[in-house]
C-alpha cells in the first residue's frame, strides 16, 4: 500500500529514514512501461511501436531516395523539390501522432486502495453456517444516460465501478475510460484521451499510402513519356516503383478500411469494443447525439486531464491487511479473480444489452441489494452528467458481489 504525498518534481526518489520514497509510476500495478522517468507511458507491447515506425519509414526512405529524388527535375519552377519534402514532413507528422497516441495515458481510471463503502447493511441476511453479517456490493449498478439505462460493472481488479463506457484492457491491466480497443501497432490502448490521434494517425497514414502510390505513378508515366516504351517496360525500368506500388496498395486496404470504419465509429459515437459486443444497431444506442455532434464530441472537446501522476512521490508503506471484515465485511480481499474478469480475452455479455450475469448461477441475490436508491462515486457521476443534459443518475442493483459467491 502506497500513501500518496504532494508531488516533488524536482528531484528523483530519496530515501528517507526507514521508508523508501519512490514515485508512482515505480509502484505501478499495471503492466504498462514506462520511460523518461515515468513521462511518457506505453503499454507491455511497446516493441511493437518501433516495428510501425520501420514499416512507415523504410518505404517513404526508398521512395524518396529512389522516386522522388528523379522528380526533382521533372516539375517546372523547381517544384519537383516539393515531392520529396511534403512526403519527409507528412512521415514525420504521421509518426508524431503515432507517438501522441502510444506515449500517452489513453485514459487509465486509478486503481483504488480499498473496495468501495458498501451504503447501508444488509438486514435480510441469511443467517447461515456464517453469523458474522457481511456486506456485499452490487457487481452490477445501473446509471441513466440520456434517459436510457447502462449497467456499470464492478472492476475487482482496479476495486471501483467502472463508468460508462469503460472497460478492463486485459494486456495493460488497466480500467480504460470510454476504452476502444487495444491495438497491437501502436502497443498503447486506445481511449478517451488518445482516440483523436489514433484516427488522426490512421487517417494521416492512408493519405501517405495514397500521395506515395500516386507518385510511384507519376514516376513511371515520366519515364513512358520520356522514352516512349510501354507502361510494362517502363516499370520494370523502375523496380522501387513496383515495390512500393504493391506495398502501399496493400496497406491502404488495411488503413483505410479502419479509417472508413472509425469515421463510420465516429458519426455513430460508437467504440469498436462496443460495436463489437452491444452491436448498437440492434439495440439504441445512449451515445448518440447526431453525427454533427458526435464528431465534435471527438474532434473538438476538450481532452480531460490525466488521473494519474506518474511521477507524484508516494512511500513505500509496509503492506497492510485488507480491512477487516467487520467494520462492513465486504470481501472483495477473497474474490477471486476469474477468466470472466477480462474484458478483452473473453467477451462475457456485458453492459447495455442486460445479459451481464444472466449465467450466475451460484448468485445469491438475497445478499446484494436489491432496490434502492445509491450514490455512484462521484467520478462517476461527473462522468455519466457530462454525457448529457438530461442524464439523471439512479440506482439498482441486479446482482451481489460476494466473496464466494463469485464464479
Ligand atoms: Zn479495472
Ligand atoms: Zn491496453
């Protein structure tokens, strides 16, 4: 357990009498990596950001060094220059925004040192075998957004409930808010706070596929011209032309298909984990504001602030026991955590469409409440009345979280 202190930026972790100070990125329970001190942040398969970088740089290399440095003298008023310089600045901006998207928190909701306060006692207890009273928290509360009910889940790893819209990336071990997806090319997940690059990237990285396709083109058609043979024998006149032809209109199927999907994604205010699983067009969706404003929801909002600070101070504390059980007795400490936890791995029916827990067999409702008004945590809150003005924020329960109980 970690005490968190106001943070010290200035100087690295000190030790400090019996207990060592170090800073959170150290202590860090998620599988993420971390560099510059805990500045930038990646997830475990940040390997896989260099392999990107290689498979965008090496072609618009050759390209420039073997297309584009022929044009420099093709173009009238020395403009054949501009050829190469628009592609060196595009792949720089290109890999900008792949950088902005996987060295940045996409969105991690901070893990919680304890459960939750259950609200009230349960009094219809079974008194059983057990006669100790035990609280149990709902696995499943309800929310109202836009006038339409969400069910929000019960993280037993992160010990929160998650918002709306937010899912447990199995590959970080993070809560993700308004979680797309984890993608494998930018080791990174992709969230609230890094959705915006990641479609400015995949769209940015089409249109460098297309103007370095177009002027492979325009390469072999000077060189037609110019020496009059056929289109055949002037490619093969040019073999990086046929290479990088091959290669970008390969490429352009994989990312403009995903841009065309996720502007598809965008004007519907859908993420691809939820198109996925809820498959909204069965369903209504409680996200959708119109596609004027849904585009500004993810092109002109303002992105939140991080909740983490990486490099905040904390103290190594001795490890503490669990609280016990009897100022409340929730048992989150004996849950186990099962398959059925990760989101990502396994695709458990969840959320919107009601079938969460419909197979909980070994429920015991009786030890969960039942109805009831609750206050949501109050980041909760602010999140799901920040998706509307007509959300109102009510409660329910449809399942219990109870130690054993759990399968
Ligand atoms: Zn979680
Ligand atoms: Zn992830």
């Amino acid at each position: 357990m970690y005490g968190v202190h106001p943070a010290k930026d200035s100087d690295e972790a000190v030790g400090n009498g019996t207990t060592e100070v170090i800073r959170t990125y150290q202590t860090w329970k998620g599988s993420n990596i971390f560099f510059l001190g805990g500045r930038v942040i990646f997830g475990p398969d940040v390997r896989s950001v260099f392999l990107s970088i290689f498979l965008i740089v090496a072609p618009v290399a050759v390209f420039c060094v073997f297309v584009a440095r022929k044009l420099l003298d093709e173009f009238a008023h020395h403009l054949g220059i501009l050829v190469m310089v628009i592609a060196i600045v595009f792949t720089s901006y290109v890999i900008i925004l792949l950088l902005m998207t996987s060295g940045r928190d996409p969105g991690i909701i901070p893990r919680n040192t304890h459960p939750p306060e259950p609200e009230i006692m349960d009094q219809s207890l079974e008194i059983g075998s057990s006669q100790t009273p035990q609280l149990r928290l709902p696995r499943i509360k309800e929310v109202m957004v836009n006038g339409m009910t969400v069910k929000v889940k019960y993280c037993d790893t992160c010990m929160l409930y998650r918002p709306p819209r937010c899912s447990h990336c199995s590959i970080c071990d993070n809560c993700v808010e308004r979680f797309d997806h984890h993608c494998p090319w930018v080791g990174q997940c992709i969230g609230r706070r890094n959705y915006r690059f990641f479609f400015m990237f995949v769209s940015s990285a089409t249109l460098l596929c297309i103007y370095v396709f177009a002027f492979c083109w325009v390469y072999v058609i000077k060189i037609k011209d110019s020496e009059e043979i056929s289109i055949w024998a002037a490619l093969i006149k040019t073999p990086a032309s046929i290479v990088l032809i091959i290669y970008t209109f390969i490429c352009v199927w994989f990312v403009g298909g995903l841009t065309v999907f996720h502007l598809y994604l965008i004007s519907t205010n859908q993420s691809t984990y939820e198109n996925f699983r809820y498959r909204y067009d069965r369903t209504e969706n409680p996200y959708n504001r119109g596609v004027v404003e849904n585009f500004k929801e993810v092109f002109w909002s303002s992105i939140p602030p991080s909740k983490n600070k990486f490099r905040a101070v904390v103290q190594r504390e001795p490890e503490t026991l669990p609280r016990a059980a009897g100022g409340g007795g929730f048992m989150n400490s004996n849950v186990e955590k099962t398959p059925s936890d990760i989101e990502m791995g396994n695709r458990k029916p969840t959320g919107n469409n009601g079938d969460e827990m419909s197979g909980g067999n070994n429920r015991r409702s009786s030890w969960g409440r039942r109805s009831g008004s609750w206050e949501l945590p109050s980041d909760i809150a602010s999140l799901a009345s920040g998706l509307g003005d007509s959300n109102r924020i009510i409660g329910g329960s449809s399942g219990s979280l109870g130690g054993q109980n759990r399968q």
